[in-house]
C-alpha cells in the first residue's frame, strides 16, 4: 500500500473577487486559488 501525501505547495491564496459562471450565477464570490508541485 502506497502512502498518500500532500503535495508541496507553491502558492496558496483565499480571496474574494467577481465570478461569470453562467446567466444566474455571477457576482461577488469567494474562492481559494492553490498551485502545487507534482510528487513523483
């Protein structure tokens, strides 16, 4: 059985900002953007 880590991450940010996902789902949102390094 492998074991199953986290990957490093690089940039980690919580914010909110204005989202366009369709005709009734727009306005000001809350969103996390991650970026990390693949674990070979």
């Amino acid at each position: 059985m492998r074991e199953i880590t986290q990957p490093p991450l690089v940039y980690l940010q919580e914010l909110q900002r204005e989202v366009h996902e369709g005709k009734y789902h727009t306005g000001l949102g809350y969103v996390v953007q991650a970026v990390a390094t693949k674990v070979c």
